[in-house]
C-alpha cells in the first residue's frame, strides 16, 4: 500500500484556531483546530497568542508550533477523515487531566 506524501505550501489565519492550509497537489482545507488542543503538546496551543505563531517548516514542510507541536502533513490533508479521531483522544487526554 503506497501513503501518499503532502507539502503544505502556505496557510492563513481565517478566525481563532483556524487555518486554511494549501498543499503542494493544489488542495485547501480549512480546519478547526480548537476540537484537539488538549494534552501535553497541544494543549498549550489554547493559548491563541501562541497558537498564532505557527509556521510552515520548510525541511519537513507541515505546519510547527514554537513549542515543538506539530501534525502530519498527510494528516492535515485529509483532516476531515481524521478530525473525529483526533477530538476523541482529545477529550480522553481532558478528562484524565481533571
């Protein structure tokens, strides 16, 4: 089974905690990151002045965070396809930090 390889190219800020990102096969999608930022890594992200100094990394060229988070650009790509599963473990890391 072959995994196909995505770039993001560039992305903006179209309202809090979300992104339209735009990705080297010509796609965009808008996503609502607000449902994840819970846990270790993104959890700080809640934090909008943080979560608004994200940046494309040129090297490995997906979406970074200064404190180190990040998602697969793959991930990204096809976002609706993963949203569901990624605010269930969301809630699960939540609920074990209460």
């Amino acid at each position: 089974m072959r995994h196909p390889i995505y770039r993001v190219c560039s992305f903006r800020i179209v309202g809090d905690y979300m992104l339209s990102v735009t990705f080297d096969d010509g796609t965009e999608q808008i996503i609502d990151f607000r449902p994840v930022l819970a846990g270790k890594l993104f959890g700080p992200l809640r934090d909008l002045t943080l979560f608004n100094q994200v940046q494309v990394d040129r090297e490995v060229h997906t979406l970074v965070w200064p404190n180190g988070a990040d998602f697969d650009p793959a991930t990204l790509h096809d976002w609706p396809d993963h949203a569901d599963a990624l605010a269930a473990v969301a809630r699960k890391w939540k609920r074990q930090s209460a």
